[in-house]
C-alpha cells in the first residue's frame, strides 16, 4: 500500500505569510528585533525549536512573552481573512481520495491550531492520520514525525510521497526514506536543496499525476 503525506503552512493553507507578519509583530512590540531572515530561518520548525533559534538571535527573548502574543497576532490576521487556502487543494485531495490512496498531514503547527484550520476549511474527514509538533517527540528536519505518521497509516515509509514546502521538513522526509515533493512557498526552489528533493511542482495541480506516476514506478 503506498500513501500520500502533507505539509500543512505553506502546502495546504497559504498561512506562512501571514504567520511571518505575526512573528514580525510579535518581536517590534516585544523590543526583540527579530529579522524577516530570522522567522523564515524557522519554518517547519516546533515552537520549541523555535525558541531557540530566536534566542539566539535576541538574548532578551522569552518564549513566554513571545507566543502569546505572537498568537493572538496570528488569529486576529485569520479571522481578518479567514483561513487561506492554496490553489488547488481541494480538487488534488479529491482526487488522491478516489486513487484509494490514504492521506496523512504531518506539521510543526500544535493539533489546536491544525484542527482549527482544518474545522474552518471543511478539511477534518481528510486525513487519516494527522502528526502535530510535541515537545516530546524530535522536530522536522528530524524524520520522527514523518516515521510516526507513516506507522499510523499502516504504511511503509518507503512507500510514502511527502509534500512539502520547506528545507527542514524535505529533510525530515528524506532522513525518513521517504520520496519528497517540493511545492515552492515562501522559501524557492535551489539547488542546494536537490539531495532532499525528488520532484519540484509550482503547485497542486500536478500531483495526482506525479503521485500515480511515482507509484507504478515503485
């Protein structure tokens, strides 16, 4: 059996941007003086990771004056313009559903905060297996959540495509055995990312036929 595994910000939700502005914010109110480079050094990271990628940029930093903030920044930005979806998700999961392919979702985000995308853009019967970021449990470019998702598929990690936006987690997925699509979001395309990255597509669209075709190759 082989299955499909997704990213969440920046694949299926064109959320990233609008996480960044949070950080961004966040910091200036904060005093932090955190960089654009800085929260895009970050993404597919836990908010545990996190912490300490912005501590080093800023000694002053506390996770614990940070995030509530940031968050609260984050959710007025969404009830502003709702949860953004990417272009042609809908139709790709439609479609991967009816090759009889099961779905997993594995992110960094906390499963609060994925079951409120998923709840608000009618996706929480999508996936049958869902990996959020836990303090206790290796973050992406760690292969643990892509293993961990896998095993609650049922499925092998080499018979596993994984499509993501971000260095870290392609990394994840290739320590994880597993074949990577890169959907470009916020982060481009490069080629020192080629070791980590099988295929690169400019978006959805494209997938079902690379899924099919990567499968009967395999």
């Amino acid at each position: 059996m082989n299955a499909v595994i997704f990213d969440m910000d920046g694949v299926l939700f064109d959320t990233e941007t609008l996480a960044l502005k949070a950080a961004l914010r966040a910091s200036e109110a904060l005093g932090y003086g955190l960089t654009e480079e800085d929260v895009l050094a970050t993404l597919g990271m836990t908010e545990a990771l996190t912490d300490q990628v912005y501590h080093n940029a800023c000694a002053a930093y506390e996770p614990q004056a940070f995030w509530p903030v940031c968050n609260d920044s984050l959710r007025a930005l969404l009830e502003e313009n709702g949860v953004p979806i990417k272009p042609h998700v809908r139709e790709t999961l439609v479609a991967l559903r009816a090759q009889g392919l099961p779905l997993g979702l594995c992110s960094s985000s906390p499963m609060e905060r994925i079951m409120w995308y998923l709840q608000s853009t009618g996706l929480t019967d999508v996936f049958q297996a869902i990996t959020a970021g836990r303090s206790d449990v290796p973050s992406k470019p760690a292969p643990d959540m892509y293993l961990n998702t896998a095993a609650a598929l049922g499925v092998a990690p080499q018979h596993c495509l994984v499509v993501e936006d971000a260095p870290l987690g392609l990394r994840a997925a290739r320590r994880a055995g597993m074949f990577t699509v890169m959907v470009p979001d916020l982060r481009p395309y490069t080629d020192d990312l080629a070791p980590d990255c099988d295929r690169v597509l400019d978006n959805l669209k494209d997938l079902p036929a690379l899924v099919q075709e990567v499968f009967v190759c395999r």
